[in-house]
C-alpha cells in the first residue's frame, strides 16, 4: 500500500536529506514534488493546496535546530503534518455506553460492510471478551442476512435469526430486545447497502439510527475507490451524523487517496482499516505508522 506516493516521496527526501544547506528554490521544488506526489495518489486539490501551504508556513516559521539538517527538518515537519492529516493519534471504538453497545455499520454495496462487521465483532469477542449478537439488516440483497450468519459461525459470534420478510427497523428493534434478553454486551448491525447513495438508502439507515440510537455508527468505505470513497463519506456523514470510518481494501490500495484526505475532508476520524478478506485482516488506524510508511 501508499507504493506510489512512498517511492515519489522518497526520491525528493533522499534528496533533501543529503543537501548540508538548503536554498529557498530546494524547497519550493521539494514543494512542487509532493504537491505533485499527493495529486498522483488521488488526494482532492484543496486538501493538497491546504497540507503544502501548512508545510511552508511551518517550514518558515520554524528556526534551524543544530543536529539535524535543514533537509532532515524539512523531511520532520511534512512527517508530522502528515500525521496530523491523518488524524494524530490512534481513535478506538467507543464501547462504553451501557450495553447492548449498539454498533452500527453503514456504507455502500461492496465496499467490504459485512465482511467488517463480523471481522469487528471476532475483534470484540477475542480482545475485549464481549459477547456480541450480531444482525443484518439487509433485506435488499438475496442471501445477505445468510451472508452474515455464515461469516458468525466462522468467527464463533452469534446472528440474530433471520425471520424472511421483515423490514430493516423491525428486524433492528428485534434485534436490541434479543441483546437485552440474552445479556449481549455489543449489538452489531449490518445495514443495506446500495449500488450509489440515494434517499431512499438514507433513510432506511435514519430510520434504524433512532430506533436503535448507536454508540458508533461506522461508514465502511472502499479505500481503492480513492476520492469517491471520501465524497461518499461526507454525504453519509452529512446524513447520518458518522462516528468514524473503517476504511477497507488497504492491501490493494497502491495509491492511498482516500486514506489521506478522509479526516481532512469529512472531520472524521478513520479508526479502523481493513488489510485483507481473512477475519483477522483488521487494523487500528495508526496516523504515525501510515505517515512513516509513507515517507520510508
Ligand atoms: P458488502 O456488500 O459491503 O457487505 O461487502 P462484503 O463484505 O460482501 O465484501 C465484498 C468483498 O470484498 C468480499 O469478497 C470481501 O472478502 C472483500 N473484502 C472486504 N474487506 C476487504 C479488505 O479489507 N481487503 C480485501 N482484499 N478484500 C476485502
């Protein structure tokens, strides 16, 4: 992942890092790289326009610390304004509410919703001990709720039972009384998904929100559909009032657009990211790890 960006990248550091003295021109260029590096990975104009100028405004401002070089320096301040984009530090699932902790993942068909949803549920119940029921609401597809039932047995969590023909917030209501009756700590629900966002999605998602009032409501987002999983997550967000994003698809994701500009563009936070289609393939959202791999 971020191949594309980290060998751009690291060709103008190396660069940088091996000059003793840096002339206002070495910088501008190293500029016109990564603003040229960042594009290439797919990151929107603004949100590139915004990390140089807050790069050179820090670049200027800052004096000359004596054991690194000005190259080094320069290479320290777009590593840590890096971080700072991608949100500064580790954002972990808000599990603290009084159970059933009602989890409840929303996104786009395909994006990778139900295979996270069982993959988060394992994490609960292998890291955090918690028993969880989970429940899918997807009365869309065929086979969807079966999907997820299958994917509980692998992982060794519980699903509602399917009961054929109820609707989305009947099924969510039924499913919250069938946690508080068994004691669940975590309820994850898997919402519908659509081909492309649309009212009729919007509402359903709405709907099941205030019957179910979630502490988390987590948009599942495909990492290598690059700026448009970002526009999808700012209308979701917009809609639904997001806790944080699970960003899917980071092992083929070469380019890293989305990774990037997600917080920038929507203010909220990715906290969770999908590294492959096993049930263990999932990974805290670390800012300063994304930010070093990037930059090698
Ligand atoms: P949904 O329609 O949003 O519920 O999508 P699914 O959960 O059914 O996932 C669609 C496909 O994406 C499945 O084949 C998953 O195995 C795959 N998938 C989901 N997450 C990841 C991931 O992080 N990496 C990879 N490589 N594949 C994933």
């Amino acid at each position: 992942m971020f191949e594309g960006l980290s060998n751009r990248l690291g060709e103008v550091f190396d660069r940088l890092r091996k000059r003793g003295a840096l002339s206002e021109s070495d910088v501008a260029e190293a500029m016109r790289e990564i603003r040229v590096a960042l594009l290439e990975a797919d990151v929107a104009l603004p949100v590139v326009k915004d990390f140089i100028n807050a790069v050179k405004e820090k670049a200027v401002g800052q004096e000359v610390v004596k054991s690194i070089s000005p190259g080094q320096m320069v290479v320290k301040i777009v590593h840590d304004h890096l971080v700072e984009m991608l949100g500064g530090t580790v954002q972990t699932l808000e599990l603290r509410a009084a159970a059933p902790v009602v989890v409840l993942m929303v996104g786009l068909q395909g994006s990778g919703k139900t295979t996270s949803t069982a993959k988060i549920a394992k994490r609960f119940k292998d890291k955090e001990r918690k028993k969880v029921l989970m429940a899918s609401l997807d009365v869309a597809r065929p086979a969807a709720q079966e999907q997820l039932r299958i994917l509980g047995e692998q992982v060794g969590v519980d699903t509602l039972p399917i009961i054929a023909g109820q609707q989305p917030v009947d099924i969510a209501k039924r499913a919250l009384q069938a946690a508080r009756t068994g004691v669940y700590d975590v309820l994850m629900l898997d919402t519908a998904g659509r081909l492309s966002i649309d009212e009729e999605l919007m509402l359903e998602v709405a709907a099941v929100r205030d019957a179910t009032s979630p502490a988390e409501t987590l948009l599942v987002a495909d990492a290598m559909t690059g700026q448009d999983a970002v526009n999808t997550a700012r209308i979701f967000h917009e809609r639904v009032t997001l806790t944080g994003i699970v960003l899917t698809r980071i092992d083929g994701d070469s380019r890293g657009g989305a990774a990037l500009a997600m917080r920038a563009v929507t203010g909220q936070p990715i906290k969770l990211i999908g590294v492959g289609e096993k049930m263990d393939a999932l990974e805290d959202f670390h800012p300063d790890r994304i930010a070093g791999r990037i930059l090698g």
